[in-house]
C-alpha cells in the first residue's frame, strides 16, 4: 500500500472485527462500565467486572504487550495495569521495559510488541520509509502533552551560554564542533531541538553536530562531555540538573504550548486484525490518563509507583516535581509552569489531531529527511485512527473536540493551522 492509499476497511466477522450492532453494544457496555471511574479511591485497585459483552464483542486478543521507555510520560500504560483498568475492559497490559526507540521500531515491526509508547514522529518515519523500512502504522492516541526539555552542559555554563543567544554567539565565534543529542532521528526531541535551534539563528543541520542517545544514556553522556547539550523527556532534565551535569534552558512546551508527544502505536494490520482488543487497550489507558490529571495526590501517587525499578527507576523526588510543573533551571530560577504535562486535559491531550500528524511530516521535509512534500492530509488520515479512537473515547466517558484539526502559535510566532502544509514547510528561513 502507498503512503496515499486509504487504509483497508476491517473485515466484519465474529472472529474479527464486530459488525455495526456489536459495536454498538460494545460502547454501551463500556460506557457504563467507565461510570464506575469516578468512585476510584487511592490507594485501591480497581475491580469491576469486564465493560464487554460476550462473543463478538470480546477483545479477540486478551494479553497484550506494550512496550515504553523509562520516561516520565510512560505513566498513562503502567497505570492502566497497576490500577487494573486494562481489565476492566477484558484485557491484560503487559508493560515491556525497553532500552531505544530503535528498538521499540523494531519490535513493533516484528510482531514482539503489540503497542508501545512511542515518539509521534517515530510512527510517522516508519509510515513514509525514512526511519526504516516502510511500514503501515497507526497513531490510536496521544499519551500526553508537554513535559519535554532541552538541557546544556556546565561546561557551556561556565563559559557564558545561559539561554538561545548567548548559545548562538558562543557557536558563531567558536571554531570547535558542537554536538547535541537527541533521542531518534525523526521523533520529537529531535524536531523540538531543530526547531528550538533554528528560532535562535542556529542551524542544526550545519552549525552543529546531530547524535542519537537513548534517553537513560543522556545524563551519563553529558557528564563526560561527549555532547554539549541534549533534547530529551524527563525525569532526565530533572536529573541532569541533580547529578551536577548541566541545566534546563527550555521546556518544550516553550517551543509550542500543548504540543503532541508520545503516542500509543501499533501497526496498521494490527489494528484491523484486532480491534475490540485495540479499543479495549484505548479505553483502558485514556481512563488511566484521565486519573492522572483528576488530582495532585494522582499524580504523587503516578510519581511513585513509576519511579520503580520495573519502569523508570529513579527517585519519586526526580519525577513528581515537573509532573506538578514545579520547574528549577538549575541556574536559580524556579517557576510554576502554566503548561506542565498533562495525561488528559479533557481528553486534547489524548485526541489523534489530523494536524499534529501534519506537523511531523513538515518538518521531516523541512530537515531534508523527505525529499518531497507527501500528501499531508491523506498520509495523516491514514495513520491517525480518529475512527477507533472515537469509540474507545465513548467506552472512556472521554470528551471529544469539536473539529480533527487544530490551530496553535509556536515560539517564533509563527501559526500553524494546517491550511497549506507545503507553503508551511518551505516557508522557514533555516531549513536543509
């Protein structure tokens, strides 16, 4: 299939997908069930008997594996497990600690995980065949918004460098190589780094030297100076600061207010095989989001059990504080952060945007990784499964936004709207 075709239309049987009257009996059931959301009390698991009916409308697959990264905005997925939300759906989450988003594609590809919590742009670089083979992928869902960072080095501290121009004077006049770490080469942190760069007269392309680390390594690789600074999610600004190795000099939700992060993934052959298993899985973790945000003692609580070993292993302490949006820069400066993560915020944070979809691509063309503009709309209503989304939203009691496409201003005052993505995209003043 080309990155242009329509994805095909799920077969309807008792064994795959459920006809129009199970899905409907499907909701019902499950929009029932997630009434019962509200009476969580902390500090309990939650035990409902399954929001399915019998038959065709049972999830086809009743394990699934879920791969993430030690990453903060992992919560949505180990949450659903912990507080046994996946089975009130009639599914069981298994988590899958893994080590890179090179691996994570991998894994997804092969069939060795069946979702995963993965960089928006890593699904889209699988989607057009420039982060590896081509492959048909499906966005079901945002994870969260926001919470992101980039940090320099003390080394750049101390000669000067505490915010984008003095960086951007410090590399002019400076004959030595600067290097800068993201996580993947088409995913977030690289395009929030670019972009951040790129507003301050930076070119990232020719004025510097572009890496990819793993997001655990990042820390250890700034303290023995193989890099000077690094996009990444956290708790690893946070720590970079704690460890002595350097400070936090944006968020990325100073880049762009609310902007798409992790996704929830699978492939596209996946979810046509499966879908009452993927709803279910959907159904689970936006309810799982939707507890995060419901309350401060949610998030400690979040903060607490992710920080185990199994998930991200570091201190509580290291995760809650930028949960909460409690920021220090590491240079004296503490704020309250307006836009701090967010797992639901009334379900924009969850909601698969044709227009975040659009972004990416953009900037993929932009940065040189596509060599022409693809059908941004068509490649964006393929990937992006608003359909199976809108059901699962249903099960969830989730609210849904009025239009698919959205409207923001990012840093550099530039609006995008998704009207023209190609003008868009050629329209930057440092570009590849």
């Amino acid at each position: 299939m080309s990155i242009t075709d329509k994805p095909p239309t799920p077969v309807h049987n008792d064994s795959a997908a459920p006809g129009d009257q199970a899905r409907r009996r499907w909701l019902a059931s499950t929009a029932k069930a997630a009434l019962g959301l509200g009476a969580m009390a902390l500090g309990q698991t939650f035990v409902q008997p399954a929001a399915w009916a019998a038959g065709s409308d049972a999830p086809e697959k009743t394990e699934v594996k879920i791969g993430f990264i030690p990453l903060t905005d992992c919560a949505p997925i180990v949450m659903a497990s912990v507080l046994g939300l996946d089975k009130k759906h009639g599914v069981t989450i298994v988590p899958s600690k893994e080590a890179s988003w090179a691996g994570v594609r991998e894994k997804l590809a092969n069939g060795d995980l069946d979702f995963a919590h993965v960089l928006y742009g890593l699904i889209y670089g699988t989607q057009l065949g420039i982060a590896g083979k081509q492959q048909d992928m499906a966005v079901l869902m945002g994870l969260n918004q926001n919470g992101q960072g980039i940090s320099l080095s003390n080394q750049l501290r101390e000669a000067g460098v505490v915010d984008g121009e003095t960086l951007q004077k410090k590399i002019a006049s400076d004959s030595r190589a600067f290097t800068f770490a993201h996580t993947f080469p088409t995913g977030t942190h690289a395009m929030w780094l670019y972009y951040w760069l790129a507003s301050h007269g930076i070119d990232p392309v020719k004025d510097v030297r572009a890496i990819t680390v793993p997001p655990p390594q990042m820390v250890a690789n700034m303290r023995i100076g193989n890099m000077d600074g690094f996009c990444v999610g956290e708790p690893w600004n946070a720590r970079c600061i704690i460890d002595n190795a350097g400070f936090s000099v944006a968020t990325s939700q100073d880049i762009w207010i609310d902007h798409p992060e992790k996704v929830l993934g699978t492939r596209a052959d996946f979810a046509q095989k499966y879908p009452n298993t993927t709803r279910a899985v959907m159904a689970a973790i936006l309810e799982a989001g939707k507890w995060i945000d419901s309350s401060p003692a949610n998030t400690r609580r979040t903060a607490e059990t992710i920080a185990a070993k199994s998930y991200v292993n570091v201190s509580a302490g290291m995760i809650v504080d930028r949960m909460l949006g409690q920021y220090s820069n590491g240079l004296g400066k503490t704020w309250a952060d307006k836009h701090p993560m967010r797992f639901y915020g009334e379900g924009d944070a969850n909601f698969p945007y044709l227009s975040d979809g659009m972004w990416f691509m953009t900037q993929h063309k932009r940065w040189g990784l596509l060599d022409k503009h693809p059908d941004y709309l068509g490649v964006a209503k393929q990937v992006n499964r608003i359909d199976l989304y809108k059901e699962a939203a249903t099960a969830a009691g989730a609210a849904l936004p009025s239009s698919e496409i959205r409207s923001s201003r990012l840093m550099d005052g530039v609006v995008w709207d998704a009207t023209d993505p190609a003008a868009y995209a050629d329209s930057f003043k440092i570009h590849a």
